[in-house]
C-alpha cells in the first residue's frame, strides 16, 4: 500500500470501507470525477469551512481539493493518495520538492502536521484511510483536541463519500 511509503507511522487515524461491483478503472474515474453536487452532506460541511466561495459551483471534489492545497502524493492502478502539510493553526504549507511523496515523508519542521488520505482498491472492496502525523508534542496536543471534534463529522463524510463513489461506479454504463 502506497500510503504506508508515505506516512507509514501516525498519531491519528480514520479508515472506512465500502463495496463496490465495478472495474478498477471505473472506480477510480467515479472517484476523480465525483462532483460535490453529488455528496451533499460533504457539501454542506465543507461550505462551513469555505465561507464566502461560490456556493453553487459544482466542480469534481478532487480537483478543487488540489486547488485548495491538496496535492496528489501517490497514484497507481488501484491507489490514489492525496496529503497537505498544515501548520497547527490550520494554514497550509506547499510541499516542496518534485516527488511530492518524498518531500512529505521527509518533512519534519516543528509546528506543523502531515495530513495525508487514500482510496485503495483490493478486488470489490474500496477502502479509505487518513492518516495525520504532528511533527512535535505541541502540534499533537492541539490537534488531539480538534481531531475530537472533527472526527465524527469526518467519518460520516468519508462513509458518504464512498457511497456516492459506489453509486456513480456501479452506474456507469458499461461499453464491450
């Protein structure tokens, strides 16, 4: 797995899992192309963390994530990883380098934190992950309270997230 090579050890941890009857590729065209239109609960959380943008826009979630600061770490046939870099007061951090998965596992300046997620597929089962990583015992401390906060709403994003990618998936329609 792909983001065992670029966050193999954290302090904090998500992971949900789902499955889906569809090809590899298609699962991973529904998750590159999901639209946020299509998980409004992912939506409407988000709105509350992007106050002030065009609320009725509808573009691919992944892409306005990396426009956002996200970048894409890791992809192969059936595993897409994406991470930031953020400091603890929550301003992102560019990763710098030209292997962006080498310059994040190398990252280790005090007051920030490793934020780094996946999709992964093994056979129907469609798994996401994230992963977070504070660089000293400050960052921790102060994250430890916000993950308490955010994890629930978190979670239910991410099972949401994976439902939508299921249905677009598996209603795809299929060319011989």
């Amino acid at each position: 797995m792909r983001l065992d090579d670029v966050l193999p050890e954290w302090h904090f941890r998500e992971r949900h899992t789902i499955e889906i009857d569809a090809y590899a590729d298609t699962v991973f065209r529904a998750i590159e192309e999901l639209t946020w239109r299509e998980v409004p609960v992912f939506r409407r959380l988000m709105a509350l963390r992007f106050v002030g943008r065009d609320a009725t826009a509808d573009p691919r979630i992944l892409s306005s994530m990396t426009k956002d600061g996200f970048t894409v770490l890791d992809r192969s046939d059936n595993e897409l990883v994406i991470g930031f870099l953020s400091t603890r007061t929550g301003r992102r951090v560019p990763i710098a380098g030209e292997l962006p998965a080498d310059a994040m596992r190398a990252f280790d300046e005090p007051g920030h934190l490793k934020i780094v997620f996946n999709f992964l597929r093994r056979g129907s089962t469609v798994t996401t992950e994230t992963r977070v990583w504070a660089t000293d015992e400050r960052s921790r401390r102060v994250f430890r309270t916000y993950w308490a906060v955010i994890r629930p709403p978190s979670g239910l994003i991410r099972r949401v997230w994976l439902r939508a990618i299921r249905e677009r998936a598996e209603n795809e329609p299929v060319f011989l």
